[in-house]
C-alpha cells in the first residue's frame, strides 16, 4: 500500500466500518442459529420420548391428559389434501394467465398483481374472519336456505369452509412461485412451438408447463406446508377442540396438529400431565411440514439437474 | 392459384410470397418501412444489412411470428401465393404451418430427437405411430442429420452438438412439410465445418422449399442464395440477383456494405 492511500482517513474508517459490520453480521448469524437450535432441540428433546405407534394411532382420552393425537393427524392431513386441490390449479391458472396471456401493460394482470401482493401481506388472523364472514356465514348460509330448506347444514365452521380459507391464503404463494418457474422457461422454447403451428395454449400445455413443472410442484409444496401448519384461519372455520370420531363429510368440523398444539398449551385442566403431549403434537407437526420441505428441495435439485443440458 | 411471373432486367421471377408496403413498428418505433420484396419460388433469398436494420423483423413478419411479441404493428401487404397472410380471416396458427422457421440459436425441445421432429406433426393431428415414424425420418434425412442419430431417436435432443442441435431444428421444421422455411442466421453458433453442412443442405433443400436466410457472412449469402436483398435502417435499399448484387451492385451503400466499409 503506498504512503498517499494509506495516510487518508477514508481506508482507516473503512476498516473499522469493516470489522463492525463483519463482527456484527456474524454474531446476528449465530444468533439465528441458535435460536432455531434452542427451539428445535427443546422441541426435539421434550416430545421425542411421547412419540410411539400408541401416540400416533390413538385418539385423546382423559380430558386430553392421555391417549394420542390420530385424529388430529387425519384432520390436517385431510385439511392440507383439501387446500391443495383447491389452491393450486386456481393459482396455476392465474399465474398462467398472468404471464402467458396478458399483453405487458394489461390492467387487469396489474391489478391482479397488486391484489396477490396485498393478499400476500394480510395477518393470517384476518383470513379466519374472513372465512367466518364469508364462506361459513354467508356462502354456507346460502347453500342451506337454497338446498337445504334453511335447515343447518353449511352454515357451520367445517372441514370445506377451513380448506377453502386456508387456500385464499396460499393461494399468493402459488402463484407468486409459479409465475417465477414459467418466467424460467426461455422464450425460444415458446417461439419454436408457435412457429411449427401450435397455438398458444397447445404451447403452453405441451411445452411450458411440463418445462415449469418442477418449479411449480416446489413452490405449490413450499406453499402448502406453510399453510398446514396455519392455526388462525381455520379457528373460527372448522377446527374442534376435541372431536371423538373423524371427519367423514365435507361440512363435519375436524381435529387439526396446529390447533390441538394451541389447544393444549392454553385449555388444559392439568398443565403438568398435557405437556408431554404438547412437545410431541408439535413435534409431530414440525416432522410433517419438514417432510413436505424435503420433498421439495429435493423436487428442486432434480429439476436443476434435468435444466443443466440445456445450458 | 396460378404463380405470378414478373419481367425484370433479370431473369423472370416465378412468385411464391410478395411484401406490399409491409411496414413493422415496435409500438411508436418503426423498424421496416415500407418493403416492396418478391421472395422467388424454389430459390433461396438472403437478407443482409447491418445490425439493427430490421431483417429479423421482416423476416417475422412472413410467418405471422411478429403477432407473439407485445405492442408490433404490421402494415402493408404480404402475399403467400397470392394469398393474403394478414387478411382479416387468416388465422396466424395456419400461416405458420405453410411457411416455417429456424432460429438464430438453436432451440430444441427438451424431448427426445423423435420427440421434436414429431411435434409438429401430432400438433397438426398425426396420430398414427407408422406414419410418424416415416415423416420423422423423412425429416430428419431431409436435414441430413439420420445417419448420426437413428440409433439414439429416443435420447434428449440437447445432447447433441451445436451443429446437430441446428440440423435438429430444420428437420423439425421441415417435418411439417412447409412451402417456405425462413432462417435467422442459422450458422452463427456453428463452426465452420458444421456451416459448410448446412449451407450444402440448404441448398439441396432448394429443390423442394423456398428459402428466406438473414445472414452477416456476405461469402454465405454469395454461395447459397440466388437473390440477395439488402437492407439499410429498415428499408429495402436494393435486391437483385444475388451475383449482380455482389459484382455490379447499383446503389452505393450497398457497394459499401458488402466491401466492408461499414455495418
Ligand atoms: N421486441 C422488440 N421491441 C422493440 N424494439 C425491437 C424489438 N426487436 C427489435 N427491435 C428493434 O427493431 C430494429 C430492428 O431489429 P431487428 O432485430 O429486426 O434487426 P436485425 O437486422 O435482425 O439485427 P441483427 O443483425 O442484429 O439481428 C432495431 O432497432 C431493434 O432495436
Ligand atoms: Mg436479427
């Protein structure tokens, strides 16, 4: 370094800016770390002794003191199942539209747009009332008076009306991700099919969408899992308390892992005797959306590995 | 419909597509003015002209493929056998099928060779598996590529060569028999061996299609086309034969370009 750098202030105030935002950057790390460390392992270390073929196949008994938590895992298994097949072709769809078929200055696709990244930002708290509001109140209101001569039937908090909220709020993450997955594949691909004869949807159906494919499974997953484990949409839209058989129709409320967590920690008659069964609902949950997590980077590293000959 | 035959100076022109006034703006910006051009039946076009001056542009707006980008506006006249291809009632799709097109950067599917020579073909509603095989073969000797890939149809076209992966692309676009195939500088990710291939084979194609190639190699555009038209900052300068062009050129900036002297 020669004399006239190294007598300006400036590289000597670089270099304490340097090592505080390096020193600071890490530390914020390691705190990361170990907070994720902290609330993994207590979960890990308190409910993995719970866990056992008992637990996972039993329903509570006892005023939910002993027993298991099997149809708490039906209900969310049945939930997740619900909110899949309800937000993922409706976000697939929209974001085709988006980035397929609206010309770049289009209204509508801003407006679109816009509303995805509003929707994306409202408290989750906010989707169960609206789910109360308006598919349990209103639309399973209308259902009973048209079909069921006014008799109680919809118009309950159920399985459909939790689904279908819940999948309001996936619903941006869909389609956020699979508009990015569509954006990837190159536009050449789409000129060569236009230009042997295809239309624009024979394109998009046999070329761009088996191209985005694994992009939109990943995201759709990532999406889901974030939903499955959701408390606040479905509390006031069909998750029970404690239910002692399961669901077998649409409009039957259910047991869910999130809730039946939410419900233990803050309704138990006996603190000391739920506990166990605390940890290990919510170590049930955590394995479950870290499973669904799993599947998708690993759907992701396959796709990357099938994009590299292109390239 | 009977071809049209126009006496020029040069040897009489049987018709196959004709630009009147064609015009192509990217929203307010023009990119072609006003183009009066006769493409020659069974003969190959080359475009030259320096970059920016609308030869892919023109080229685009003779299979309709301009309609798939936001915000183009084509004006004028383009005839294909003295059909209009912008009438009101002309559906693009249909266009594209009789006058096909190879790209600047090869571009296959991320299918099988069989995969992508066939597309087309089911596309257009071929499902009868004899048949699809014999067209794709068909194509794929068409394009001169059979002998390197028939042990290994059913293998990712993307495993091929550059070179390959170009012959690919013609054989796919031939598969679908059209009476034009357009060419935006197909060589220009080859290398010389793989150009001389493909410049042997476009012209044998010659006997059977008409041939529209945009090209920056004047040597390419003296050895494969018959007539060359030149374009400068988007308009027609001059089009003639390609040998006249290149020996007695008649404008000025033409003389320039192919000499060098600028583009
Ligand atoms: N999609 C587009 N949107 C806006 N302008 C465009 C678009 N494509 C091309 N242009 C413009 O139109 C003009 C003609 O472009 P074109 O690609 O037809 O030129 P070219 O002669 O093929 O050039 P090159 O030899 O570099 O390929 C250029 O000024 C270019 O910037
Ligand atoms: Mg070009």
């Amino acid at each position: 370094m020669s004399d006239a750098t190294s007598s300006t202030p400036f590289v000597r105030r670089d270099g304490i800016f340097d090592r505080i935002l390096v020193v600071g950057s890490a530390g914020a790390c390691v705190a990361l770390l170990g907070m994720l460390a902290m609330v993994l392992l207590d979960i890990v270390i308190g409910g993995s002794g719970r866990i056992s073929l008992e637990f996972l196949t039993a329903a509570p008994s006892n005023g939910m003191t002993e027993g298991g938590i099997f149809p708490a895992i039906v209900g969310t298994a049945l939930l997740t199942f619900l909110m899949t097949i309800a937000a993922v072709p409706a976000g697939v769809a929209t974001a085709v539209y988006l980035n397929e078929y609206a010309p770049t200055n289009s209204t509508l696709a801003r407006v679109v747009r816009v509303s995805i990244a509003n929707l994306a930002g409202v408290p989750s708290i906010v989707f169960g009332l609206f789910g109360l509001g308006f598919f349990v109140s209103t639309l399973g209101r209308a259902i009973d008076v048209t079909l069921f001569s006014g008799e109680l039937t919809f118009a309950r908090p159920s399985l459909l009306w939790a689904a279908l909220t819940l999948s309001v709020l996936t619903l941006p993450v869909v389609v956020v991700a699979t508009e990015e997955a569509l954006r990837a594949v190159p536009r050449e691909l789409r000129d060569a099919s236009l230009a042997l004869g295809a239309t624009r949807f024979e394109t998009v159906v046999r070329i761009v969408l088996p191209e985005a494919l694994g992009g939109i499974l990943t995201g759709a997953i990532l999406a889901v899992s974030r939903g499955a484990g959701e408390v606040a949409p479905i509390m006031f839209t069909g998750a029970a308390y404690f239910l002692p058989q399961l669901p077998s129709h649409l409009n039957d409320a259910f047991m869910n892992l999130g809730y039946h967590v939410y419900v233990l920690a803050t309704q138990s008659p006996d603190v000391e005797k739920t506990k166990p069964i605390l940890y290990g609902t919510a170590l049930v949950l955590l394995m479950l959306t870290f499973l669904l997590n799993v599947v998708a980077v690993i759907l992701r590293s396959r796709t990357r590995g099938k994009l590299k000959p292109a390239l | 419909m009977t071809p049209q035959v126009r006496s020029t100076p040069e040897l009489p022109l049987v018709v196959k597509m004709r630009t009147r006034g064609l015009s192509v703006f990217y929203g307010e910006k023009q990119a072609v003015h006003e183009v009066d051009l006769e493409v020659g039946v069974n003969q190959v076009l080359a475009l030259i002209g320096p970059s920016g001056c609308g030869k892919s542009t023109f080229l685009r707006s003779l299979n309709r493929m301009n309609d798939t980008v936001d915000g183009v506006r084509v004006l004028g006249e383009v005839d294909l056998d003295g059909r209009p291809i912008y009438g009101p009632d002309v559906d693009p799709v249909v266009v594209r099928r009789h006058v096909g097109m190879v790209f600047q950067r090869s571009n296959p599917f991320p299918k099988s060779i069989f995969d992508n020579v066939a597309y087309g073909l089911r596309i257009a509603g071929m499902r009868d598996k004899a048949e699809l095989a014999l067209r794709v073969e068909k194509a794929l000797r068409h394009a001169a590529l059979w002998d390197e890939v028939k042990d290994r149809l059913f293998e990712s076209g993307l495993g091929l060569s550059g070179g390959q992966q170009q012959r690919l692309c013609i054989a796919r676009a031939l598969a679908v028999e059209p009476e034009v195939l357009l060419m935006d500088e197909p060589a220009s990710a080859l290398d010389p061996i793989a150009t001389a291939r493909l410049e042997d084979l476009i012209s044998e194609l010659r006997a059977e299609l008409t041939i529209v190639i945009v090209t920056h190699n004047m040597q390419q555009a003296a050895r494969v086309s018959q007539r060359t038209a030149f374009f400068y900052m988007g308009k027609l300068v001059e089009v003639g034969e390609t040998q006249r062009m290149f020996t007695r050129p008649k404008e000025q900036a033409t003389e320039d370009y192919i000499s060098g002297r600028f583009g």
